[in-house]
C-alpha cells in the first residue's frame, strides 16, 4: 500500500523566503509527526498533531516555524523568513494510533543559500 | 529531559562480523524503546523495538535487550553482511503522558566490507 509521501524531495530557496513543505499519511493514521534530521542536530522534534487534539508544538525551534493539518490527514509546515540554519531533512511520520508504530516518508531536503 | 547515546561512527566491517551499537538512555518513567534504520537513499524504517524491562526486540539476525539497570539498549547481530550497510538509530518514547515523540540518538554509520 502507499507510505507516507512528502513534497518536494528538495527544495532550494534563498535566505529570507518562505517554504511550505507538505506530507501526505498513510490513509486512516490519526497521528502525524514532524521531524528535522541535520548535521549539526542529528534527528529531533518538531510538533505532533493526534485527531483533534491541540498539536504538541513544543520542539518547534522559533516562530518561524508553524504547521497545520487539515481535515485530519494532509499536513504543512511552513518556515518564514528561512535562514541558513534551516537547510536539513525534514522528515514527516504517521500512526494509526498514538501511541504507535511510526512510518516514515522519504523527507524533503532543504537548502537554504 | 529525555536523551538518547549511542556510539559514534562510522563502524567498518568485513561481512560475517559481529555487530555491536552501544546505545544508553535517560528518561524518565519507562520508555518504549527503538532502533531504526536507514538504508542508502530510503527513509528510515522500524527495525526492531521493546516496551518494557527485559524484553528482546529482534528483526532480521538483529537483536536488542531493555536492560533497565543499565539503561541500555545494545544492536547486535552475530553475523553482518554487505546489504547491512546503513544508518542506525537508537530512540526512545517516553510514557503516553509525556507525549508520543521519538527521541533520537545521533545516529551510527555501518559500513559492511565484502
């Protein structure tokens, strides 16, 4: 069956731009993860949404950073005003329940020049 | 807060050699814990897991015991070869009431020699 999906796979963009980053579960998760795997931080957190519950935000490194999931299934995370230190992969996951296996998309590379 | 060690890379090896990733932890309450792994080019994927003290997660000759006394949670497989060539992380996921976020070691490149 269809994994969890993630566009683009990489995306340039210069310092000071806004990008959105999408992630497509696994039909019928309810639980969705981000993640940002880079050199200087290795893997770490981001924000958790579960059903209708209040997303869990608290790895999110700034304000720049938000994200959202609409209608229970797609989810966007969105950076403003990039800066350099945000060029990672960032990975998206999903559970059918929390707490669950998680299944990891393939992840979006982020260059920020 | 929680936090996950597990040796440094990257790990070089002839095929059929024994395989040891030392991963230590530090959580509170009793985590589930993991090890995924990350092929070249693909994403990671669950290797193997336990919930609970004493148990063996094991998955394709790799195996790993919840030693609570130690807070451990060693990689070993008795016999490697070339297609174990990868990224491996250790990660552990605190009690439900502290969220269901993985928290990840560093990661530790293995490299399988022919």
């Amino acid at each position: 069956g269809a994994g969890v999906s993630q566009s683009p796979s990489n995306k340039v963009t210069e310092k000071g731009k806004d990008v959105e980053l999408r992630c497509d579960p696994i039909s019928g998760h309810t639980a969705l993860y981000w993640y940002r795997q880079s050199l200087g931080q290795g893997l770490e957190f981001l924000i958790y949404f579960q059903g209708n519950s209040a997303p869990d935000k608290s790895g999110l490194p700034s304000d720049r950073f938000s994200a959202e999931r609409t209608g229970g299934s797609v989810s966007t995370l969105t950076i403003q005003r990039t800066q350099q230190e945000d060029s990672a992969v960032y990975l998206c996951a999903s559970s059918l329940a929390a707490p669950g296996e998680q299944y990891f998309g393939p992840g979006t590379r982020l260059t920020v020049t | 807060g929680n936090s996950v060690t597990q040796m440094e890379g990257p790990v070089t090896l002839s095929e059929e050699a024994f395989l040891t990733i030392n991963c230590t932890y530090t959580a509170t309450g009793y985590p589930s814990l993991f090890w995924y792994v990350q092929y070249p080019g693909e994403g990671l994927q669950l290797l193997l897991k336990a919930t609970k003290a004493d148990d063996k997660g094991s998955n394709k000759g790799f195996e790993a015991t919840y030693r609570k006394e130690t807070t451990s949670f060693h990689l070993e497989k008795g016999s490697v070869q070339v297609s174990d060539s990868a990224v491996y992380f250790c990660a552990l996921r605190g009690p439900e009431a502290a969220g269901n976020k993985l928290t990840f070691g560093g990661g530790t490149r293995v490299l399988v020699k022919p």
